[in-house]
C-alpha cells in the first residue's frame, strides 16, 4: 500500500510538472503562430493576443477592473502591410533571411541605380567631398562599412542612416551580422527607405535594386492593456503585481511576420501560468494579485507608461511589482534588474534558490529602463525585471524566434521561484 501511495505521489508531482510546461507551450505555440500576425499592428495581430489573453483569463476566472479586462489608449504607427519586396539585379531576395525593411520606411516602388559609399571614399576627404556633391534623389546608395574602424567614420555612416543628409532615395546597409529589426521608432514614416541587406545576398557587382514597398501610417491605432486580478484574502487592497508584455513586432510586409517566442510569449505563458496557479482557492494569495499583459513595449513601453500614469489602483498600494521579458532560456540562471536599488528582494530571491536549487544562480544588475517595469520603478513602485540567461538559444527580434525553438529550459523551475518568492515577500 506505501509503496503504492508513494507511486501515486510521484506520478501526481509528474503529471503536475507536465502539466505546467504543456501549458506554458501551448501560450507560447498560440501567440508565435502566424494567425497572430507576429502581434504587431498589421491585420490586428496585437488584438487578435489580447482577445486571446483576455479569454484566458476568463477562463480562470479573474475579476476584472473594466468591463472587457481592457484598458485602452491610441499610439501612432507605421507599419509595411503589402510588398516589402527587392530584387538585385534579376535576383529576387528573401525578406527576413537577406533583408529588412526598416520599420520607418515610406512607400517606395521602382527600379533604381546603386551608388556604392565604403572605406575607400570614406578614408578619402577629397573623394568623400566629390561623393557627397552628388545628387542621389534617384539613386539608392549601399553603405558597406566593412574595414571600417575610424569613429568618425562610422559615426558618419550612423548619422546617415538616421538623417538621410545626402538624400537618396534609400539607403542600404551591408550586413555581416544577424539581421534584427525593431518597430520602436515607427512613431512616424520617413521620407526616405532603410534596408538592411546581409553581405552574403549580394551579387558581386550590384548595379540596379528593384524596390516595392507598400507603407500604411496610423495616426491612432488602438490597441490595449489586458489586466486581471484575484483578491486577497487577507489584505485585499494591498497588490502583488505580475507584468509581461505580450506585442511583439508584427509584419513587414505580407510575406514575412516575427513569431517573437521568447520575446515575450514566453513571459506571457509564464504570466497566465501564474494567473491560473492563484486564481484556484488552495493557492488564493493573502494580498491580491494582479496581472498586466501590457501592449506597446516594442514601440517604447508604451502600455506600462500609459497604465503607470493611469492606474486602476492606488500604485502607493502595490507591495512589489515583478515583470516577466524573455524567460524561455535558464540553464544560466537569471538576472534580476534593479536588485541594486531593492537588495531586499535580491536576498530572498537568492535564498529562496540555495534553499531549493531552482536555478543555477540568481544575478544582480542595476537600475536599467529596458523593459515595463521601468515606469512604475519611476513612479517610485518597488518593481524589478527578471529574465533567463542561456546560450542554448539567442534568437532576438528576427524571425527565427519561433515556438518550435524555444527549449524552455529552466521555465518550471523559474515559475517555482517568482511563485515562491511572491508567496514569502
């Protein structure tokens, strides 16, 4: 019979750790799925996840401080609908394998000539000064910086991309990195097209580049916070507060869209995950627990500066915050940012791990606005960032960050951590 008992004990502790993880898969399989439109602003991707957040957290039954879990507010975008296609010569390129459009691009359709700008005219005054005498308002130029290594030299062709001072119709950068791409300047649509072309895409000698890029700007898309609460039990109008955002960058173009899996499906799975853990009655906290999938932070935190200053609750109330970005890794740990400014948080936390070694060490950073838990850390709410560390995958903001990559690798064992580090603080 003990024997029994401790079979039935086991398979329970086993079916329980599945469970967790088959959970955590699923969430992150939904959102990284190209019905969700990499949940960026092309074909409502954003609210197409929040829909389905939201109905998670029905289904667990959260209460709510709105009618819908919602809360909304308008941002401007631009985004890359249609085409975003180029061809070199007669070679039709492959879009988010040899190229990106930069997020901030116009609309631009036709064939152009290549003006090629590299370190032999660059290291040259002279033949930089008849370079830039030119008129390039019908030509496209290729910035190659390879051998490049003078400051301001790269800090020319830096400034180039961002001010476009020889005015040419686009301009090209020549990559020998992973190519990565980010929508946070996409408040607005320049005048002129950036595109970033890996090296190895190229023909020898480019001399014409067919461009079609259809751009759509949105004055006020809106989009929205998705927020959920279970009462405390004790003190209810005391909050421990979980965030993650779930948007990520969406299309460019209709051909290419960014699954965004560790950044940030998987903090989100570990979000709901959470939800689920204290929404059922033997879990109910003594505090009340509040849940924010937060929209915008691809564009600049935007959804956690707009609940920050617009809160559902009295953010003096708010005993911790803890956010949730990129926790898909873990075979190094994780870092805990802002354990400088709350060594009290970092101390339970890494004791918490010796006495249970979850994870292979807890690491402290310092103050850093890099994520949503900055602007309530700003608005003076005890708040940290918590994220996974592991060289067993590094996809970031390209589109290989897919839900069939992700190895979750330390996932259960964080989730037992945040859990248990709420359940003490």
């Amino acid at each position: 019979m003990r024997k029994t008992l401790i079979l039935f004990c086991l398979f329970c502790a086993t079916n329980s750790f599945s469970q967790d993880i088959n959970y955590a898969r699923f969430i992150i399989d939904t959102l990284s799925s190209p019905s969700m439109e990499g949940r960026g602003y092309v074909n409502d991707g954003v609210r197409k996840a929040a829909a389905f957040i939201r109905n998670e957290f029905l289904k667990d039954g959260l209460l709510s401080f709105t009618k819908d879990y919602y809360q909304s507010f308008d941002l401007a975008i631009n985004t890359l609908p249609g085409k975003a296609d180029i061809s070199i010569g007669k070679k039709p390129l492959i879009p988010g394998t040899d190229y990106l459009v930069a997020s901030t691009s116009p609309t631009l359709k036709g064939e152009f000539p290549i003006v090629i700008l590299n370190k032999r005219i660059l290291k040259s005054k002279s033949r930089y000064k008849r370079f830039s005498c030119c008129d390039y308002s019908q030509k496209v130029i290729f910035v190659d910086k390879k051998g490049i290594t003078d400051k301001k030299q790269t800090g020319l062709t830096d400034s180039l991309r961002k001010y476009n001072f020889l005015k040419a119709a686009a301009l090209v950068f020549v990559n020998d990195n992973k190519l990565t791409w980010s929508i946070s300047s996409a408040s607005k649509q320049l005048p002129y097209a950036i595109i970033d072309i890996k090296r190895e895409a190229l023909p020898e000698k480019p001399a014409s580049i067919a461009l079609d890029i259809e751009a759509y700007f949105e004055k006020a898309y809106t989009t929205q916070n998705v927020i959920g609460y279970v009462r405390g039990s004790i003190q209810p109008d005391s909050f421990l507060v979980f965030t993650a955002h779930y948007d990520h960058l969406g299309r460019m173009g209709n051909r290419t869209y960014f699954p965004g899996a560790n950044d940030n499906a998987s903090g989100t799975a570990m979000l709901l995950d959470l939800a689920k853990h204290y929404s059922q009655p033997d879990h109910q906290p003594k505090c009340s627990m509040i849940f924010i999938a937060f929209t915008g932070e691809e564009r600049g935190l935007l959804g956690s500066k707009y609940m920050a200053y617009h809160s559902f609750f009295p953010l003096a109330s708010v005993r911790f915050l803890m956010n949730l970005d990129m926790v898909g890794t873990g075979s190094e740990g994780v870092t805990m940012v802002n354990a400088t400014e709350f060594p009290k948080a970092f101390d339970l936390m890494t004791k918490i791990n010796a006495g249970n070694e979850y994870v292979l060490t807890v690491k402290k950073r310092g103050e850093s606005c890099n994520s949503d838990h900055c602007p309530f850390y700003e608005k003076k709410v005890p708040a940290v960032f918590i994220y996974s560390l592991g060289k067993e995958y590094t996809e970031y903001h390209n589109i290989y960050d897919r839900a069939d990559l992700i190895p979750l690798s330390e996932y259960s064992d964080i989730f037992r951590l945040v859990r248990d580090f709420m359940d003490e603080w």
